[in-house]
C-alpha cells in the first residue's frame, strides 16, 4: 500500500467514524464515506473490515437488510480464509447468522446454520468465541424447538470449557443446557444438573462478583423449575435467596456488566443477560409465583414494577427481549384479572397485549404467543358466560401450540365448558383424554390438582356425591400441600356445596367458612359469590335471619359488581376480539356480528372457576 494510498484510506475512515458519533449521527455521511473507501480497491483485510462496518452501520439504523446482506455476505467471504483475523472474521459470521434469521424466507435457518457451523469449526483455537458461537448456534436451533441439537452443542460447549479451566463459562453452558431441559420437561435431567451446577459455583467459581452473577440465572432456573411443576410452596425459598441476590447485583456498589466480564479470566466475558434486564426477569417470575398461588395483589403490584421498569429500558433500545418479558407479564396479571372479576380491565388487556405482540421488533413474538392469545380470550368468554366463543377460542388454543402444558390446561378449561352446556358426549372423550395423558406424562402438581377438582365437578354435577367427595379431598390434599390458594378456595367452597346438596349442613359450614377467608385474600369474587349464596342458604337453615340477610346482602353486591363490569365488557371494542378465531389477530374492531350480552347466573357462577389453575 503506496502512503498516498494510506492516507486517503486513514482520512475516510476517520470521516466516517466523526458522521457516525456526531450529534446527532450522520450514519448516510458514515455510510459513503466507507463506500468510497472500497471503491478504491483496497487490501482484503481492509475491504473486508470496511464492508462489515457499513453491514453493522446498515443493520443497527436503517431497515435495508438487503443491502447489510450483501455488504456481510461479502466481508465474511473475504475474511472467511484469512489467518489471524477474528476480530472481523467471527463478528462478520454472527451478524450474517443473525440477519438471515431475520429474514424470516424458508432458506434462512440453513444459512444460518452453515455460517455458524464453518466458523464455529474455524473458532476452535479462539475459546471466546467458539463459546460464543456455540450459544449462538444453541440459540438458533432452541428457537426452532430443534431441541437435541441444541442441548448437544451445550454439551459440547461444557466439554470444551472444561478443557480450557473455564469455570464461569462451564457454568453458562449447563444452565444454558438445563434452561432448555425445562422446556422440554425432561424433569429428572434438569434436577441433575442443576444441583452439579449449583455445587460448583460454590466451590470452584472464586470471583464473587462472577459468582454473584451467575446465581441469578441459576436462581431463575431453580425458581423456574417448580413453578413449571406447579410447585408452588416448594419454590419459596429459592425465590426469597433470588430477590436478595438480584438486590445485591443491582446495588450501586456492584460492578457494571462490563466490569464483571472484565473481571474474571478475558476469553469468559460472555454475559447471560444485562443485569438491568436480569432485574425485570426477577419481577417476572415473582409476579409467575404470586399468580399461581392466588396472591393476586403482589402479582399486580409487582407487574406494574416490572412494566415501568422495561417501559425505561425500551426509551434506551427497544430490544426484542424486552417485548417478550412484557407479553408474559401481560399474560399473568389477565389471569389474575378474570379472577378478581375485573373482565374489562382483562379485555382490554388482552388488546394491549395483542399490540405487543404486534409491535415488537421480532415478527415472529405474534406467531409463538396466538395459542397464549386464544386461551386468554377463552378465559375471558368462559367468565361472560359465551360459551360458544370459549369453546373456539380453546380450540384454536390448542391448534396453535405444542406445548404439552398449555394444551392441557386449555382442555381443562374446555372440560367446564362442556359441563356448564350440559355435552357429556365431548365431557367425556375430553376426560379420558386428560386421564391418559396425566398418567404417562403430567409432572405439574397444580394441573394434576385441576383434574381432580373438574373430576369432581362432573361428579358433582351428576349428583354422585360420594366421586365428588373423593376427588375433590385429594384435589385439596394436593393444593393444600403447595399452597395452591385459588384451587384450595375452589374445592372448599364446592365441597360445601356437596355436604349442603346431602343436607349435611354441619360440614358445609366447615368447609365454606375457609373457603370465604381464603377467596377474600386472593381476592377470587366468583368463588365469594359462590359461597355467599351457600351461606345464606345454611342461616336459613339454622334460621338465623341476621347472618342470612348479612349473606344475601354480600351475595347482591357480589352480583351487581360482576354485572355491570360485564355490561360494560360487552359495550367496548376490545370485546370484538373474541370473533378472532384463526391467523393474526386483527389490528382494528372486528367488523362482524355482535355477541348478545348474557346474564350470568347469580346463584352460583362457576364460569371461570380454573382461571387461575395456569401453570404459566
């Protein structure tokens, strides 16, 4: 290279690089400058450093994936073969995989694969970022619930760090291993290795800040883990060290995410998540724990946290990540939501969290959360008692998913529709169904619980009184033993209702009073309407008048409250959204028929008595 020649190079690149960090960034200015720069036929190092920073420039700013295609394609085939070259060579290989993913074509998970698969075999004599491009190559095939591939490139990734001594990223691997383990269930593997992992971060991993870290994610796993089990007690404690770990990350004294990567050995500063993000990630799974044990008001308290907090983090960069954690979040507190009684606050949600879906930068979020999207809506017609609609939106629930829990709990739900609409024919094959697949396969105790209760819902509803009993005891032994609040209300306040229907009026009292005291602490309003008219009836019985007219009273208000939040359900837009049966959700008001709004029965609603029975 003549010095003329360098010094024309040197000039434009120091012009693109004062475009780029000008205030504000003249990226279009960065851009030519970079472009006149390969006109000029340059070495091959430099075409191909330059051509990948006008592929990042065109990525991070612009929307022309084309042309950053064409720019990475051409910086990955020059730097492909040249020695000592990584820097460039292995940003070049990530970035292209990342853009063909985008692409979203048929072809672009084979390109992606081959991109990562050549450099992953070029990277083996640089650990930093061989490991990095195994995660990324993990993350790739997970995404496309290719699972045992990527539970085999973890694995490789642990050989390959043990090899090189790299604890903390021996570490990253196997949680990275059993975070896909628990995706798919495989219950007995994903206790294994995180117990493995958990004793070597107490004994070998020696930087506390490192280790502070990484428990975080090995907490979220843990906590993770029992939630997916619906064991809901047995998390408590692994969820309280999480709160105080993620507090001690987030102190000011704490190091910045850089500064931990630094801290340690320099070929390990790969991060699982930013610790800001890590921070929402607690909230999430706290509001998950608060859900699913009926605490409905730390569920919401800790939702609107959470939202704030990503609502912060998205005004810096709208990461994708961030939208999913939000969808999640959404998905809880409407559960939670149906149960308090609040529909329309329910359904405008379900809008909201449509929107999200719709408004992420990842196209493909409204694709993997429909099944979500139906089953909330068929909660939400179950609770307005529209039948019809519930039974569609469950079926499209369950056409829209894989995952083994979902479909169960949509069938669930879908079994008490077919109870309320008195279809013992589809009741039927739809228990059997469930009592199959539980025998061979269920490992979530609040589903296992589930079934029992709507077993001895049906039996009930059959006037066989002694199932009902049976099932319902062991219904409430489960629920009792995880503390499983909204499922223990559910089954007292049933069980009353059989002692009263055998005119055992001593135990119905026994059974109801708890019921009220634990559906006030949720608060579950269908389970109080419920037992309020159980109540009135068992004062009467005893004749006293005073406790009978204090619980016809409680059982009026109950009623006039889920009346009029149905009315005003069924008179805004958002309600169309239960005329969405298949393909995207529509953006607009459904021009389509209006639903004809129902009364709900006032004696004795049990139109959405396993909303919360979810497991996530």
């Amino acid at each position: 290279m003549s010095s003329s020649q360098d010094s024309c190079y040197i000039s434009l690149l120091g012009l693109a690089e004062y475009f780029r960090t000008s205030n504000p960034p003249e990226i279009r200015k960065s851009i030519q400058c970079l472009q006149a720069l390969n006109s000029l036929h340059p070495p091959q190092k430099v075409e191909a450093r330059t051509n990948l920073q006008i592929g990042q420039l065109l990525m991070a700013h612009t929307s022309n994936y084309d042309l950053a295609r064409f720019h990475l394609e051409q910086a990955w085939t020059l730097a492909e073969n040249i020695v000592a070259f990584d820097d460039v060579k292995f940003v070049t290989a990530s970035l292209l995989a990342q853009l063909y993913q985008q692409q979203e074509d048929v072809s672009s998970l084979p390109k992606s694969n081959k991109v990562l698969r050549k450099a992953i075999e070029l990277s083996q004599s640089n650990f930093y970022w061989h490991s990095r491009l195994l995660l990324q190559l993990a993350q790739l095939h997970a995404s496309n619930k290719q699972f045992i591939l990527a539970t085999e490139l973890l694995s490789v990734g642990i050989d390959v760090s043990e090899e090189y001594n790299a604890v903390f990223m021996k570490i990253l691997f196997m949680l990275s291993k059993a975070m896909i383990l628990i995706v798919v269930r495989r219950t007995n593997e994903v206790t294994t290795i995180l117990s493995l992992a958990g004793a070597i971060i107490e004994t070998q991993l020696h930087n506390l800040h490192q280790k502070e870290y990484i428990k975080v994610f090995f907490l979220v796993l843990q906590v993770c883990y029992y939630l997916v089990i619906g064991q809901v007690k047995t998390v408590k404690p692994y969820l309280k060290l999480l709160q105080q770990s993620i507090q001690i990350i987030m102190a000011p004294n704490f190091p910045s995410d850089e500064g931990v990567a630094s801290c340690g050995n320099t070929t390990e500063n790969i991060m699982w998540l930013p610790k800001e993000q890590l921070y929402v990630l607690v909230y999430l799974v706290t509001v998950s724990h608060s859900m699913m044990a009926g605490y409905m008001d730390k569920a919401q308290k800790y939702t609107e946290k959470a939202l704030s907090q990503i609502d912060k983090l998205k005004q810096a960069k709208k990461q994708p990540i961030l939208y999913v954690f939000q969808i999640i979040l959404m998905e809880n507190i409407i559960m939670c939501r149906l149960v308090m009684g609040n529909k329309f606050i329910a359904i405008q949600e379900i809008a909201f969290a449509r929107d999200i879906c719709l408004q992420s930068p990842n196209s493909q979020l409204v694709v993997t959360h429909l099944a979500q999207l139906h089953c909330l809506l068929g909660l939400y017609s179950m609770s307005i008692s529209l039948f019809e609609h519930a039974e569609r939106q469950f079926i499209s629930c369950i056409d829209e998913t894989h995952d083994r829990e979902l479909k169960l709990f949509a069938n669930l739900n879908l079994a008490i529709v077919y109870l309320r609409t008195k279809r013992e024919q589809q009741l039927g094959l739809i228990l059997e169904a469930i009592s199959v697949e539980s025998a061979h396969s269920l490992h979530n105790q609040a589903l296992l619980g589930s079934f029992y209760y709507i077993q001895g819902l049906n039996s009930f509803y059959k006037s066989n009184f002694h199932d009902a009993k049976r099932f319902l005891r062991e219904t409430l032994k489960m629920a009792n033993s995880e503390d499983l609040n909204r499922l223990t209300a559910c089954t007292l306040v049933l069980l009353s209702h059989v002692f009263l229907s055998i005119g055992n009026s001593k135990e119905s009292m026994n059974m109801v009073t708890p019921a009220m005291q634990v559906a006030s602490k949720i608060p579950d309003i269908h389970v109080q309407l419920w037992g309020s008219a159980i109540l009135k009836d068992l004062h009467r019985m005893s004749r006293d008048t005073i406790l009978e007219s204090e619980a016809y009273n409680n059982h009026l208000a109950f009623s006039q409250t889920l009346l009029a939040d149905h009315y005003k359900c069924t008179k805004s837009s958002e309600h169309n959204l239960i005329n969405w049966f298949t393909g995207l959700p529509p953006t607009s008001n459904l021009a389509t028929e209006s639903c004809s709004s129902v009364t709900a029965s006032c004696e004795m609603n049990m139109s959405s008595s396993s909303t919360a029975f979810s497991s996530q």
